[in-house]
C-alpha cells in the first residue's frame, strides 16, 4: 500500500496515494492534497540488459525528450541561420525552462511537444506566430492532461504574444491535427474545480478553507450562473475567505487567479443570493454568512 503521512482532517497518519500527473500527495481515505506540486528532481536509474539482476542500477541522466530525433540527449540545439526546425527546436527549449514558472509536470511538457511536433512534421509553420504556436501547444497539452491553465497564465510564457493570437493558434492546431488526432486534440467543458485548488494554494490558503471552497464550487455546478469557470472559482474563494479568520483582500484573490477585480466582484454578486447553499455548514454558520460582506 502507499507511504503514511499525518492528515489535518483524518486528525492521525493515513494511507496516501502520489498522483504524478499533478505532482500531489492525496489523502486515501479523505481525498485532501497534503502536498501539493511536488517535483520529481531525481536522475533516472537502471539496469542495463547484459549486466546481472544483482547489480546496480546505472545513473543514465534525466527523461528523454519525445520532440527531439535523439531523445533530446544532446547539449543544446544551435539555432543555424536559414534552419526553420532547429529554430523552432531551439524556441521550444527556451520555452520549456519558461514553462517550469507553472509548475507544470513531466507529462503536460512531453504531451506539448508530441502536439508540437505533429503540427511541424504536418504543415511548415513559416510566416506563423511561434511564440503563439508554442504556447497553444501548451495550452492544448494541460487541457489534455486534465489539469488546464488560464490563457492569461499561457500568456505569462508566451514571450508577447496575446491571448487573441494564442486563440488563433489554438483554432489553427486544432483544424491541422483534428482529423489525425481526433476529438483528442481537445477536451470537453472546463470547471472550476479544475482552477480551485491551485489557486487556493497560490494564496496560501488552509487545508480546511482550501476543502470547503472545494464543496462551494461543486455545488455552484447545480446552479446555472453564467460565468466563467475561472470566475465562478476566484469568486468562491472571496466568499470562503472573508468567512475565514485569515481574509484576504480582492487584490491578493484577483493576483492569485489571474482574474479581474472587477470580474470577481460582479460574480461574486451572481453567487451571493446562494451563499447559504454553497458554503458548508461545518465551515460557517448562517449568521457569519448574514455578517459577511454583502455586494456593493
């Protein structure tokens, strides 16, 4: 079974389980993120075919890149002039490192370059936004591994280019590789427990307010507010803090989440009216929610 860790909810050690598509330590019994984002900065070991079973294993360096013809093994790509791939290969590499400011895993890297190279092996991507490529191949990559970022945080690695021209590139990719990939290209609806929990850990927020603004963003899928999944999510944390002894100001939630102060406020009006039904009853009270800061 799986490594114990002590859990705030469960109140002793539990069984937990690693998901390494997000990097975090999962409560087995209670389900809470008891780690969050955690890195695998290990080198890769093994045991080569014609050494005995009993030896061990050999240092082989890190993961291998998909992207690159030599695993990626090489030193770093040079960026010839007149070279269109070894260019763009040049960009991506520059991209990755850009990339690790997400936090994003092993996988959601090597599924972006796989998207990558497809559209370059498909169609030269001459006279094209490659920083906007690149950055929808990222994009498409996290949707794909179920852990989706906004397109203002895309943009935070895209080396200038707007969400507009990030937009087109998505739209681009995914008529080029639609019919060679499927419906895979692209995953159904987001929601906004797919943003909650990154966010409240962005702001530093406690295991047990972190829980129940998980509980208020599933139940607001009941309702039909119509906002955005991002919105719905900052909004929820707005409630679920100033009924927290630790608030936090609009600013802090709106930099958090990359989301206007604007947009949250409205939203958080949209939401408002059903506070009582959103905010579990083990978290506050009717009356703190009556105390709470009403929408101006």
């Amino acid at each position: 079974m799986g490594d114990s860790f002590y859990c705030a909810d469960c109140k002793r050690s539990t069984e937990v389980v690693f998901d390494h598509s997000a990097g975090d330590t999962v409560c087995l019994e209670c389900g809470l993120v008891l780690e969050a984002h955690s890195i695998d900065e290990t080198s890769e070991w093994r045991t080569f075919a014609n050494e005995s079973s009993n030896n061990d294993p050999a240092r082989v360096g890190g993961p291998s890149n998909p992207l690159l013809a030599d695993g990626g093994l090489s030193t770093v790509i040079s960026n010839p002039s007149g070279d269109l791939l070894a260019s763009s290969l040049a960009r991506w590499q520059s991209r990755n490192s850009n990339s690790d400011r997400l936090g994003l895993v092993a996988t959601i890297k090597d599924r972006a370059n796989e998207i990558y190279k497809k559209v370059e092996d498909q169609k030269p991507l001459r006279g094209r936004n490659h920083d906007a490529i690149l950055a929808a191949c990222i994009y498409i990559a996290c949707r794909q591994e179920d852990k989706p970022r906004t397109v203002k945080e895309i943009c935070s690695i895209a080396n200038g280019a707007t969400k507009k021209e990030i937009g087109r590139a998505r739209e681009y990719i995914v008529k080029q590789l639609g019919m060679e990939m499927g419906q895979s290209i692209e995953m159904g609806t987001i929601h906004a427990t797919d943003f909650l929990r990154r966010f409240c850990y962005n702001l530093g927020m406690t295991n047990q307010a972190v829980k129940a603004a998980h509980e208020a963003v599933q139940k607001s899928e009941e309702l039909h507010i119509r906002r955005s999944p991002i919105s719905v999510a900052a909004a929820v944390i707005y409630i679920i803090t100033q009924l927290s002894e630790e608030k936090r100001p609009l600013k802090d939630i709106s930099v958090a989440t990359a989301v206007a102060e604007g947009t949250i406020k409205n939203s958080y009006k949209d939401l408002y009216p059903y506070a009582a039904r959103l905010v579990p009853g083990w978290f506050a009270k009717e009356e703190d929610l009556k105390n709470s800061a009403a929408p101006r």
